[in-house]
C-alpha cells in the first residue's frame, strides 16, 4: 500500500519523534509513504472559523495533490483528519461548491475530484493491517496498565467518520492489547483534551483538561495512549500548566499509539523516541519472549471455582 | 459592508434558525459540553434557545469559547447541530471584526508558512536531527491567493484594523 502522508503541522514541527514512529513501524506492514507539498490542513478552530469558504479551498488543494498522483491519504492527526474528511464530505456531498473550489484551483494546475480517501493511521491499523497481523510481528510486549483517548477530531462527527464508535469507543483499546497491554475503562473516555479552546481561553482550556485528568487518574494507569499530536501535547505539558493552575498533581507519561508499536516490534532507535519525553517511564527492558509473557498473563488470571 | 453581503448574512442567520428550530430544550448538548462544565457562561442549551428567539449567541463573544469536540452534535436527540451553528456564528462575527486575537495570529501565520505556528529553524533542525525528510513546502504565493479570492485575506485585514483600534 502506497499513501500521500499527512503529518499536519502539530506533528511535523512540534511532535516529530511521532512522525518518526509512524515513518519506523509502516514499512513493516509494507506500507510506502509519499510526501507532497500540503499546506496546514487548515485546522478548524482557526482558518474555518474565520473563512468557511477559506477552509474548504485549501482542504481541497491539499486532497487534490493526492488525487493527481493517484494516491490516498493517510493522516496522523485526528485534527487533520477531521477536517480533511468533513472538506471531502461537503465536497462530494455539493457540486456547487466543488464547481467553485475547482474554478480557484484550476489557476493552480489542479482539480478536486473526489477520488482520493481520507485514512487516519488508527484506520489503516485496526481496518487495513488488522490486530492479528499487528500481534504476529510482537516481539517485545509491553506489559503496562493503559487509558486510551481517541480523540474528538477521530470520533466526531460519527455519520462522516466512521473510525469507531463515538460513545463506546474500543479499537485503540484493542490496538493497545495487541501489544500486550492492559487497557483501563475509565469515566470520561471521549470527552475532550480541552485543546479546543486553548487559544480563546486557556483558563478554561486546562480546567477541562484537570476534569478529563482527574478520571483518567482515578483508574491509575501507567500511560496515556493518543493518536492525535495535539491531544498528546494537551496532557503531556498540559498536566504541568494545570499543575500550576490548579494546585493538582497529575504526572502521567503520553505515548502516540505508534512509539508503542515501535517498541513492540522491537525496532531500533525506539530510544531516541523516548527521550523527547518529558513525563518519564521505565518501560520493561525485558528480552522475554511473546511465549513466556503468553504463560505468565495466563498464570495471573485466577481460577474460577 | 455592501447591501449584498448584509442580505447574505440575514439569510445565512435565517437558516441557523431554521437548523436549531426542532431544538426542545432537554439539556443534552449542555450535559455533554465540556466547557459548560467548567465555564458556565458557555450554555449550550440556552445558546440554541437564543438563536432561536434572538438570532444570536446569549452574550457577545460566546460562540469563540466553543471547543469545537463536537459532543453537542453528536448526542442531540433532534439532530440540532450547535457546534455547525457556532461555526458560521464565528464566520459572521469575524466578518465583523470580532475573532479573538491568536485565531488572527494563527491564521496569519498560515498564510505566510502554509503553517498554523510559524515553522522555526530550530525545529527543522530537530528533523534533520532524527532522520526525517525535509518536508516539501506550498507556493507560498498560491497560498495567499486562495486566502485573497475566497474571502480570509479581507477578514484577516479587517480584524487587524479592528484589533489595532482596540490596542489605542
Ligand atoms: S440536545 Fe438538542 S434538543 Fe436538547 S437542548 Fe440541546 S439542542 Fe436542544
Ligand atoms: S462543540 Fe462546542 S458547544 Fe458543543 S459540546 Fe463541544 S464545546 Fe460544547
């Protein structure tokens, strides 16, 4: 499988060590990425809000790029994703506005005809690659207690997205546990990271992320697992910025789901990853074999009587 | 503003109305709202009702405090959308000169890079650093053009007048 990628600026500029274990972990399920000259997707809270019209231009020059090499897309960023996706929808959905979007991007030597798809990795993944080829290639499991958070921007809105199920959310759960770690419920799964409005009001920004932390925390996982680079940011250095705000005292590690990837398939240099950190985790440096980790879950269930 | 625009914008205003009209106030959207949760003066509920009776968001400036999660959308049992209708709320209001001050510097920003933050030489070094392609870059003149003929470019030079007044 071949796809235009679409890191989206977040990722690019801000989470590189992200992009990385994305561009580490896809060749082993042969999947080749091609980089065009994208724009920023354009992200909804700024450009959108501004200029729907705006919006729907640039997220149709970037879509077409991709069509005129025959390739699909695949993105990184659930916000990317999103707006790519909801551009698309409108598009496909509105001849009248895709006649003017073309009329502009005609000037360009280009033309959006909807013949490209919008993939997020979390897709390709669990949809395209599947969890038992995932768990078949584990060589390294990553024995830790795990929340996940899908991410708004993957979940909504459902009748265009189609990722998961936007109130019970399961797949990056399943994904997690292909890699043999334990996914905790928690109350406020698909509730916001408090991104969103981190720009208007950041007060209420991070006082979402406290509500969001504060349910996450209660269940004591080891980890936070996104696929998103903004929700990643929003907790990682987030949780500090509510720290400070808020007098609270949350210090829970943030991985991209594909880092963990990396690590279980035991791929080198996963250590530079790990390094731009900035809530720690000693991951289990263990050699043990997928075998002995088999015996040892089945060992701790306890017998039914 | 020219009269055709002023018509466009009533219209655009009708059909918000008409959007949120099956709106029975059952408090769903406000229940599910982040915000609302911990910023009260977001109230979903009585924003639907006030477009409804009013045209408009309850106090000036409301619709910016909206996240955008789209959790309002997803569980209103009539199909009322107010994170659609807060959207175009924003496009009238930044018509106006009212878009708060960072959505303008990110936007700005877009223009000039085809990025949201501006990309530092700092972090394309830290690319380099870790083995990452140099990622190729839009004309940055077609980028201004497609903000000039679809309407941002002007509401960008509006909100800087606007908020340059604001700053006197
Ligand atoms: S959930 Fe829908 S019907 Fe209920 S108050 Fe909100 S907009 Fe109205
Ligand atoms: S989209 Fe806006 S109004 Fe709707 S639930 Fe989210 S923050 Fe609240």
């Amino acid at each position: 499988m071949k796809f235009a990628f679409f890191p989206g600026c977040t990722m690019a500029y801000r989470l590189p060590f992200a992009e990385k274990s994305i561009r580490m972990v896809v060749p082993h399920f042969d999947v080749e990425l091609v980089d065009l000259a994208f724009t920023c997707c354009p992200e909804p809270n700024t450009v959108r809000a501004l200029s729907d019209d705006t919006w729907i231009t640039l997220a149709a020059r970037n879509i077409a790029l991709a069509e005129a090499e025959g390739l699909n897309i695949l993105t990184a960023c659930a916000g990317c994703h999103e707006s790519l996706s909801l551009a698309k929808h409108e598009l496909d959905e509105n001849p009248d506005r895709k006649n003017k979007v073309n009329e502009l991007l005609k000037d360009l030597g280009l033309e959006y005809k909807g013949t490209s798809t919008i993939v997020h990795v979390h897709q390709l993944l669990f949809d395209e690659i599947g969890i038992e080829s995932i768990s078949s290639k584990v060589v390294r499991p990553v024995p830790i207690k795990v929340v996940t958070h899908t991410g708004c921007h993957l979940l909504r809105p459902e009748r265009v997205l189609h990722v998961d199920n936007a109130e019970v959310p399961v797949k990056l759960d399943m994904l997690c546990e292909s890699l043999g770690m334990v996914p905790l419920e928690y109350m406020d799964k698909t509730m916001c990271c408090g991104a969103g409005v981190r720009k208007i009001n950041s007060v209420t920004s991070y006082a979402i992320l406290r509500e969001k932390m504060t349910s996450i925390a209660m269940v004591e996982p080891n980890a936070i697992v996104v696929f998103c680079p903004t929700c990643f940011i929003t907790f990682e250095s987030g949780q500090r910025v509510a720290n400070r705000i808020f007098g609270t005292d949350f210090k829970i590690p943030v991985f991209y789901y594909t880092e963990l990837l990396a690590i279980a398939l035991n791929l080198p240099e996963t250590d530079i990853l790990l390094a731009e950190h900035r809530v720690k985790i000693e991951l289990p440096t263990s050699t043990e074999t997928k075998e002995e980790n088999k015996t040892e879950t089945k060992d701790s269930i306890p017998s039914s009587p | 503003m020219s009269d055709m625009s002023e018509d466009l914008q009533t219209n655009r205003l009708k059909e918000l109305k008409e959007t949120a009209l099956p709106c029975f106030q059952c408090g769903v959207c406000s229940s599910s709202c982040p915000v609302f949760r911990v910023s009260p003066e977001l109230n979903p509920r009585v924003s639907v009702d006030s477009i409804i009776s009013r045209g408009k968001v309850p106090s000036e400036g409301n619709e910016w405090l909206c996240a955008y999660c789209l959790m309002c959308d997803q569980r209103c049992p009539m199909g009322v959308s107010l994170a659609e209708i807060l959207m175009v709320i924003k496009n009238i209001s930044a018509k106006e000169g009212q878009a708060p001050p960072d959505v303008i510097e990110s936007a700005e920003s877009l223009m000039a890079d085809g990025c949201q933050s501006p990309i530092s030489s700092r972090s394309e070094k830290q690319r380099e650093d870790m083995g990452l392609p140099k990622l190729p870059r839009a004309d940055p003149e077609d980028v201004k053009m497609l903000f000039r003929a679809t309407g941002a470019a002007e509401v960008l030079e509006l909100n800087r007048s606007t908020s340059g007044e604001a700053s006197e």
